[in-house]
DNA sequence: CGCTCTACTGGTAGCGCTAACATTTGTCAA
DNA sequence: TTGACAAATGTTAGCGCTACCAGTAGAGCG
C-alpha cells in the first residue's frame, strides 16, 4: 500500500519510505501495470481520440495539438480511425468506452443518435472538435465552417469575380457545410450557377482537384474563380490551369480551404482560409485536462475562428 | 465460464448455449472489460506502433496502411510519436512494453542500446519497418534507403546532367543514407561537389524548399539538377525555379523522393523516387498477425524495394 | 503519565476476467 | 443396462493493483 501510494500520493509518504522505495523501483526496473490499475481503480488515463482519416493532413495537424499536450501529463492518448463512417464511429465509440477511458475527443458534431446515446450516458467527459453548435454533448472546440465559406466567397466577389464556382471532394457534413455557406453568399449576390458547382464522393487528392478543375473547364469555361473545398484541391485545380496555359489569377482566381502550409508557399501563392487546427487539437486536450482535474465545468464551448488570407492566386488584377 | 468461452471459442459451446448467451449480451450491451482480460490473461490485443512523426506524410500513409490490416482482426494498433527523438523512443516502448502488447511495430533500426535491449528481452514480437538491414531485432519490412538514393542520382546522371546537387532537411538516419547514396554515385562520376549540397536539421516544409533552392542557387548557380530528400523539398524547389523563370527541367532537373500523390499531378510533373509506404503498414501488420496466430518465424526480413519514377521534371530536352 | 491528535503505514477485499482442472450430461456400443 | 468416452459446463484461484479502513508511532499538552 505504501509504494502504490508513494506512485500516486507521493506528499501522502515520509521522505525515508519514498527514497528506499524510489531506490527499489529503480533496481528492479519495475513499471506499474496499467491493466491491474484499471481494473482496480476503475478507471483509467486513457483519452480516446476519433477523427475521420488519419491521413488527411487537417487531422494530422489536430492530432499533433492533441500530441503536443497529452506530452508531460498523465494522459495517454489513445486514436481511432473512423474512415468518415458513422457506423464505424459507433464502434470505435463502444470501443473506446469498454476501456473506461478518462475522456473522449471526437470530431464533428454528426453523431449518429445510438453514439449521441452511449457518449451521453458514459460517465467520462467528452470534447467535440472540428465544428461549432448551440448543443455540445459536453465541451466543444472549433469553427463554423458555413461563415468560413461564406467570408472565402465573400472575398472572391469582393476581388471583383462575377462568376465564380466550387470545387468539392468527399462530401463530409462539414464539407457540405462550406458548400452551403458558397451557395449563400453566390445567391445573395445573383451570382450562383449550378453548374460552376463539381463535386465528387471521392477522397480528395491533388490529381483530383486537377480533374474537377478540368471537368468545370468544360462545363462552364466562363467561371472567373473558384473555392475549393480544401488546399489539395486548390493546387491541383492550379497545376491543371498551369497546364492549359490558364492565368491564374489572371484568368481564374482560386482559393483553397485550411491554409496548408504550402499554399503560401506554391507560384502563384494560394489564397485560403486558415483554420487553427493545431490549436484545436491542443485546446482540446487542455480542456479535457482541466475538467478532469477541476471537474468544473470551464467554458464549454469555444470558437476559434479562421481568417481568409488574401494571396496573388484571388488577385484580380 | 461458459460466456467467456462462447466469447473466445464459440465451437466448444453448445448452440443453444450461444444463442442464449448472445441475446443476453445484445440485450445488456455487455462490452467485455480489456482491463480486466489484460490481467487475467496476462497478454493483450495491443499492437504498439511508434513512428517518428504523426504529421509527415509518409507515416500517414503507413498507417493507414496498419489500421486497414487492423481492421477486423482482433488486434488493437495503439500509436506512439517519438518525435525523432531515441530517448522519446525509449521511454514509449517502456510504457508499451508495461501494457504487455502482443506486438510493437517500429520504424528504422537507429534503436539505442538501452531499447534494443528492452525489446530482446521483451516476449511479444517485433516488426522493424521503413529499413531493411541483416541484423532485424525479430521480423522487418522496409527498403534500401542508400540504394533508393544511389538509384536516383543515377537517374540524374543519365538523364545527362552533369552538375547534380542535394537538398536535405530533417537529417534523420534514413535521410543521411540517401545523402549518402547520393555522395556514392556522383563522387563515383566524378560530379560530387560538396557546395552543391544544401541541407538542415529543420523540418521539411514545402516552403524550405524553396529556401533551400535559393541558398544552393546562390552558392552553386551552375547547378543543373537535384535531388530532394523528400517530396515537400522538391515542390518547394520547383515553386522557387517557377518564381525566379527557371525553367523546369530545361535549366534545373527536379527529383524527390517517396513519390506523394501530388508529384505527378504538378506541373511539370515531378520525378520522384516510389516507396511502398501503404504496403510496408499493411505487411508489417499481417506478418505480425500471422506470426502470432502461428507462431512460426515465417520470412524475417522482406525488402519492398522501390522504383524511380520518370516525370518531366528531369527530362533534359 | 496518560490522553489526544496527526502522520504515516499496513491489512483486507475485490475490480472482471481467464487458466486449469473438476464435474455433469449425453451418446453409443456391447 | 452399463461402461467408456466425448462434449459441455462449472468451480476455484488468482492476475496486480486500489479503496477503504484499521492500526501504530510519535509529538504535544496538561
């Protein structure tokens, strides 16, 4: 009893018992067994994270926040894939939950309404990430990705484009949500065509967006500018122009969608809308963190916004 | 008893045993408790993965590769992030090992002493994977990082250029093999000038790209072709040439090396050197599956090889 | 000196499951 | 009907910890 306590309530022990049983723990090179832990205390230090892809940067850069801030705690973060599938989120839900996790970070706010159920009944806090709403299941960090899209048009027609289209891959409800805020502000403005809009169910990729681009060339060759829904698809639409000889932003204005570093960085540089994943990720932990220490409520949910960052790719000239 | 069987061997319980266990169980919601299966079988489902970066693309891509074969097996992939650091690798298998996981995937073979001796004397199994060496710690499936590289330079050199550069970032073991393999063949050709390579222990980013192609420009400006350590380096190159009118590969041939999606969607579209990274995950994952079903060592070392891939933009005219 | 109080240490049960072995039930041949 | 054997099911102990409570030692006080 006395060493378990010297592990967890150190300032509960007397310095003599803590050094011989420090000095102990380092001969036998001894490491507690998470497993027995668990099961004893019921509970664990494990925080579930859920995300859609891992190999999509938005969430790679999400999960380095959430990385970074798990580091020097005692938490142990623990990622599950759920491949943008509702049914599939459901079962890493019961999978996380079977482990008694301490919290849980999942993205979006689509939850099916049995994994809405399960995460509402589950006795361990929950951070949603990636998106805004009024009605948080617990705690909530994001953005709303409609205004977002409504401030990138905004910014094309402001830039002085009159007929402007969008380009979408993998229609994922936040994707459609951008979509939504595109058709808004176009129509607000009388300046919407169905057919500048190309979308797609595939994942999005850079040869991709090269062939959107392509696909919207031929059905609407009078569009002057483009949002696309996320950074792979902008460049590629920009390498696609390259080819055809296309001035961009000459000819055609484009902007992307997350602000991936190499946006600032492509010939022309790439207008875009910055969104703060890293800081999402990390918040997100930190928050978690906290109401597990504090158990106070803390401000549940917190909008970190985006800003539209102007480059040569949306200046008309 | 009889639960716990029909839940782990369902063909030495009567059926009607099992019917009537399960509809108990879809009835309850019953989740067995990992926790408590850990310490009472004194083993786990977890396959430990430790990678050296979570955001760089190539480990994205070999994990997706580790969640696909994960997929509806019984195994379970936890994710460490040593951050390319051997000491941060360390103490991530420690915590592994402590959870006593079935297997541990783990990237290159630069191990500290300390950890190879952790990992020998530890009784679950072991994939080495992005390297191929003859001393494997248990199983590994990787490629020859020195031969990938010596390939492309070779590729340079055919293609007729004569004054070969190199641009490095991030300069991990796998990375300095390619410099190395790069020094190998243009010294062996009589072409290595040291001036002509440009690297730097930060992260690679499409924008250090760029600035490292202007650093080699003004240092070595009869430069005619380069290898980049990575993908992001050459696109950052190539965006640099574009900005300054070199033409591409007229003036400069560009190659990089893992061949992400997006260098053959570029334009000119990017030469670059294949690796298997969604193969090596996926593979790294099933010999560790069919290791411990069989317990049979099956073929410890396997080379994946790779391929360079020829694109405009080291077609000298 | 005995009492109280605090600081620390120790004893016990049990978390939910599985390994190993024990028992019961069912089947079939003689 | 019985015995032999297989199939199915049950019993027991214990995995390595922690919660809870029960001590025990030493200090301080009147």
């Amino acid at each position: 009893m006395t060493v378990s306590r010297a592990l967890r309530e150190p300032e509960r022990v007397s310095v003599k018992s803590l050094s011989r049983i420090r000095a102990v723990i380092a001969r036998l090179g001894y490491l507690p067994d998470p497993a027995a832990q668990a099961l004893a205390a019921g509970r664990t230090n494990v925080i579930g994270v859920i995300v859609p892809s891992v190999t999509n940067n938005v969430f790679a850069d999400v999960m380095r926040g959430v990385y970074a801030a798990a580091e020097d705690s005692r938490w142990q973060v623990q990622l599950g894939n759920s491949r943008y599938s509702p049914l599939e989120e459901e079962r890493l839900v019961k999978t996380f939950l079977s482990q008694r996790p301490a919290g849980l970070i999942i993205s979006g706010i689509d939850q099916s309404d049995e994994t809405r159920a399960l995460l509402r009944t589950s006795p361990c806090r929950i951070v949603q990430i990636m998106e805004i709403s009024d009605q948080p299941l617990d705690m909530m960090i994001g953005f709303s990705h409609l205004e977002a899209a409504r401030a990138a048009t905004r910014h094309l027609l402001a830039m002085g484009y009159t007929r402007p289209g969008f380009l979408g891959a993998r229609l994922d409800p936040r994707t459609q949500r951008r979509l939504a805020g595109f058709r808004d502000v176009a129509a607000a403005a009388g300046l919407l065509e169905d057919r500048r809009i190309v979308t797609t169910p595939q994942a999005s990729t850079v040869t991709l967006g090269g062939l959107l681009m392509a696909d919207l060339l031929s059905r609407a060759p009078e569009t002057d500018a483009i949002l696309c829904n996320n950074d792979d698809l902008a460049l590629g639409a920009l390498f696609e122009c390259q080819r055809r000889g296309i001035a961009v932003p000459g000819k055609i204005g484009i902007c992307g969608f997350n602000d991936l570093e190499m946006m600032a960085a492509a010939h022309p540089a790439i207008s875009s809308v910055r969104t703060h994943r890293y800081e999402m990720g990390e918040r997100a932990m930190r928050m978690l963190a906290a109401a597990l220490d504090a158990s106070e409520p803390a401000e549940p949910v917190v909008d970190l916004g985006f800003e539209v960052v102007e480059r040569q790719s949306t200046l008309r000239p």
